[in-house]
C-alpha cells in the first residue's frame, strides 16, 4: 500500500482506463480465449454441435456436405474414428449405417440440367420454357412444348393489351427453311408453290430484303387444290449475281409438308444451276416474338434503345417512330435491322411517357419517314459489311463469348451507387443482331391486303415479329415483360384473331392437311367428353339430325369422298341415346 500511494493518489485509483488496461493484458486475454477454444474442440463435442442452431442440420452428423466447409475436414476424421471402433463398420468402405439410397433415387439426375434434357426427350423446350411453366399451362403440339394458356383469367386482359397497350407471345417454335442458291433458280423453285402470276417473291420492295413477302404455298402443279397454307419469305439483303440466302418461315403443323415437297421438286430436276439448291432448317438458330398493341412501337423503342453506333441512321430509325399511336400506321411487312448491347446491362427498362412527346423537328423526321420509308432499313449500315443476324457463325461465337450472369452481378457490386445502370464495355460485353419486322394481316393471310380490304380488319392484327439469335430469349423476355408487356398463350392469339376478323392456321384454313389433323384432335376430345357423360345425360344429335355434331362437315361442302381420317369415325348408332327403361 505504501508503494501504491507513492504513486497513485486516491482519486486515480477510483477511475481505470480501461483501453490501457486491456492492451496491458492483451497477451494473458488471448492465452485464455485460446485454451478455451482448444478445451472445447479437445472435448466430446462433435464438429455439428460446434455450430449455432440456426446452422445445424437433421441429417449433418451422416452427410458432411450438411456442414460448413471449414469444418469438414474434422467431421469427416471423426467419421473414420467411429467407423474404426464401430463392429458394424468394421473392415467396411462405408463411414455410416446410413441404408442403401432406393433404385428410384439411384436412378435421379444428378443436375436440373440433366433431368431438364431427359424431359425434353421426343418434344423440344422453348428457351422460355421455365418461365411459362410456372404461370401457364403447357401443351404439346407439332414437337414442341407451347403456352396454351395462363393459368389467371386473362381473356380480356389480353384482349385490352392487344388493343391498347403491348400484347407478347413466344413464337419460337415457328420454323425457318434457309434456302441457298441463284436468286433465279429460288425463285423459279418457289414459284411452282404459287399461285400462276403471282410475282410477289420477285417484286423490287422483296427481292432487295427490305420487306417480308407474303405467300400462299400449294403442291406444284395443283392449284387450286392441294393447298398447303401461308408462309412468309425474306431475302437477306445482299445483292450480286452470286449465291443468296432466303428465309421461309412456315407454321409447324405444315412445315414438314412444305420441305418434303421442296425437296420432291429438287430430285425432280435434271442436274444444272437450277438444283444447286440447299435447304437447311435452321429453326434451333433463330428465337422470335410476336408483339400486338398500341404501345408495342413504344415499348421496343425503350428497350432496344441502347443501339450500337453505326454509318448509317437505321440505329435511330425505331426513335424515330417511336410515337406512333399503332404500328399500323407504318407499311406492312417493312423490315428493320438493327444492332444493340446486351440487354442485361440496363435491365430493367421502364417506358417512359415524357420520351413519347416529340419535338418540332422529330415530328418532321416522323412525317418524311412515314411518306417515304427508307429502303436501306433492313441492313445495318450504308456498306453492307455487317451481315448481322445472317451470319449464324458470327451469332454462335458471340453467345459463346457473352458475359456471365455471375460477372455482371460482381461489375453491380462494384457500382458507386447501388442500382445504377452498367455501361457497356466494348472489350468485355457482346452485340446482338436483331430483325424487327411489321407484322399484320398479309402474314395472316399469306397474301398482299390492299387499302379496300385493310379498313374491315381490326387494328389490334398489327404489330411487331421480333427475330434473335439462339441463346437471347430469356434476356429479351425478361426486358420486355418488365417494361410492361403481358405474356399470353395460343389460345389467347387465337381470340385475337377471332375479333380481328383474320383465320388462324390452322384452325381456320379448312382444305389443307393441317387443319384435318387439328379439326380431327378436337373432335376426338369433344367425342370422348360426349361418351364420358351417362347415356341419359346426353344430347341426342340423332334426334335433332345433327349428324356431325364434333367438326364441321367441310368434306360433304366440297363433296370430297368419306370422311378424313383424322376425324372420329362415328356412326348414326353411336350418336343415338336411348334410356334404359327397368
């Protein structure tokens, strides 16, 4: 005490400071903290109960990938402890008691992937196929799964943002021929499936690629029967007296029908130019969208607003018109070639209404434009060097080189202000080639709709036909639906057509073999909806003299011979209900 007070006064020894007096004793805290921990881990406490209970696991004493990394090691060691000393176990490969996994989980996919790729197995997903499964029922139809309809009451939804607002619909499994060769040899081999002096394939404003051609496809030599249905044709636009590329993108339930009847027409001519015809089926390259509505114009304009400068002034056509009140004020069929940056960068995009009110001068530009469209709208430039979306090596090299999800998310973090938009990066992130083309009645129809005829159909057939590469989908789709559009199935698109006034193929094109086979599958489930019901609870067609009651009779209109055989085989007995009287 005497030392004590030599040194310190009273007051002092009432107050510690108590950061000296820690970092005094930072050694001897350590030590004790140290033993501490190496008295618990030396104890009986296995590696799982180490862990707080918010991380324990049921099954983490059997299954050491139940436990966090830096502990694995331990646990596994002391696995093999217990299977040394265990009886059961001894002399044994195995660590644990656990049974044998059932055949049934033996035989499991070890990845979703794998188990995705086993499902797909005789059909083909859409890359948007997980998407539309969680919020709509799937069917399958001409070897595709396709949304039929959301699971939500959406009719008149549907039908307000085909009218209005933007109508979208994965349109993926449509099929595209590539066909290479001589333009005249293309056209001389197409122009056996067309009507006589239908030039419409060879016309200036199609033969340059700068608008779709329309057409309407029979079996050669058979007009006017044998109709096969519609299908559409673009010419890539390259000209030159070498080989050239058309796309004929034809509906699946007559594609087959088509290619086998090009491919008759190819072995039926002697060897010369005129064969040297290829015809690839290149529907696995290319994803495509169909848009309808009002705000469809504006609702791309937003989100491929993010064009790659070019030479020429197509990147700012689609601002240009921007502002129209429908697509249908543009001429049908134009097609637009543009060149945009990832999607993803500046995911999510909003419509924003204060961009739609134009200036004087963009008002100008707007007028000349729609009087005068610009014939060099389907290529990217003035020199035609870039090929875009017709150069599939380039788009598959592309795809290969694309930015991550998982490196995008690290350039997010790395971002000064959370939320801000990435900036595209020439020497890291990749271009997209796209093809936007106005879609309406004429591809409906497969044929040209003159200016009589166009004012009986109904605004909302207008739109948009978006065409990408392979591996593009779920960017696009996600980019479009977050900018407002709303995702519909095939029988929300055959509603449309309805009160649009235009047939859907090929639920409305009777006298082809595709709409046998559609007529024929949903009179064989109204037939079988019919059957399943008591016999007093049906409706006797006999009696009322309905004798095709399932489909309409379109062979007795056209007085072809029996029944087609896609149809349900019913008699007069079985459509008679009688009562079983006791």
């Amino acid at each position: 005490q005497g030392s004590a007070s030599t040194k310190y006064t009273l007051g002092k020894a009432r107050s510690v400071d108590v950061v000296g007096f820690v970092e005094a004793r930072s050694f001897e805290i350590n030590a004790l903290q140290r033993s501490l921990e190496n008295a618990r881990s030396q104890g009986n406490t296995r590696a799982f109960q180490t862990l707080p209970r918010h991380l324990r696991r049921r099954a983490a004493s059997h299954n050491v990938k139940r436990i966090p990394a830096r502990l694995r090691e331990k646990a596994l060691s002391e696995m093999k402890k217990s299977a040394q000393t265990s009886k059961a176990l001894a002399g044994t490969d195995r660590l644990t008691n656990a049974k044998k996994s059932s055949r049934y989980k033996r035989r499991r996919a070890r990845s979703v992937r794998q188990e995705y790729e086993t499902r797909q197995t005789g059909k083909r997903w859409l890359e948007t196929h997980v998407w539309h499964a969680k919020r709509m029922r799937m069917k399958e139809l001409w070897g595709a799964m396709i949304a039929e309809t959301p699971n939500e009451r959406s009719h008149r939804a549907a039908y307000r943002a085909a009218k209005e607002k933007t109508y979208i619909q994965d349109v993926s499994y449509f099929r595209t021929l590539e066909l290479v060769g001589s333009e005249d040899a293309i056209v001389g081999l197409l122009r056996q499936l067309t009507p006589p002096n239908e030039l419409t394939l060879a016309m200036k404003p199609y033969i340059g690629g700068a608008r779709m051609a329309p057409l309407t496809l029979y079996c050669a030599g058979s007009y006017p029967l044998a109709l096969l249905g519609p299908a559409t044709a673009l010419w890539e636009p390259i000209s030159g007296a070498g080989q050239r590329k058309l796309w004929l993108r034809l509906h699946p339930a007559n594609a087959d029908a088509i290619k086998i009847e090009l491919e008759r027409m190819l072995d039926s001519i002697p060897d010369g130019n005129d064969r040297a015809i290829q015809i690839k089926d290149i529907t696995c390259d290319l994803v495509s969208f169909e848009l309808l509505g009002g705000q469809s114009t504006q609702m791309l304009a937003a989100v491929l607003s993010q064009t790659v400068d070019c030479a020429d002034s197509e990147p700012s056509l689609l601002q240009t018109i921007r502002a129209i009140p429908s697509p249908a004020v543009l001429p049908e069929s134009v097609v637009i070639a543009l060149r945009i940056h990832d999607p993803r960068l500046e995911f999510p995009f909003k419509v924003n209404p204060e961009r739609m009110v134009l200036s004087q001068d963009e008002q100008q530009q707007l007028q000349d434009v729609l009087l005068h469209w610009p014939d060099n709208a389907a290529v990217l430039d003035g020199q035609r060097s870039d090929t875009g979306i017709w150069d599939r090596s380039e788009c598959a090299s592309a795809l290969e080189r694309r930015t991550s999800e998982h490196a995008l998310n690290k350039r997010r973090e790395q971002q000064l202000v959370p939320g801000t938009k990435l900036r595209p990066d020439p020497s890291v992130d990749v271009t997209v080639p796209l093809l936007l083309v106005r879609t309406g009645p004429e591809a409906m129809l497969g044929s040209r709709v003159g200016r009589t005829a166009n004012q009986y159909i109904d605004t909302l057939a207008h739109g948009w036909t978006l065409i990408a590469p392979r591996g593009w989908s779920m960017a696009l789709w996600m980019a479009l639906n977050f900018a407002g559009a709303r995702a519909q199935g095939l029988t929300e698109r055959h509603h449309i057509g309805f009160e649009a006034g235009l047939p859907t193929f090929p639920a409305n094109w009777p006298g082809t073999s595709a709409y046998d086979e559609w007529a024929g599958s949903a009179a064989t489930a109204l037939y079988q909806k019919w059957q399943r019901r008591p016999p007093g609870k049906r409706a006797n067609y006999l009696k009322f003299g309905i004798n095709s009651p399932f489909y309409a009779p379109f062979h007795k209109l056209l007085d072809l011979p029996g029944v087609p055989e896609a149809y349900p085989q019913v008699t007069a007995d079985g459509l008679e209900c009688r009562m079983k009287r006791l």
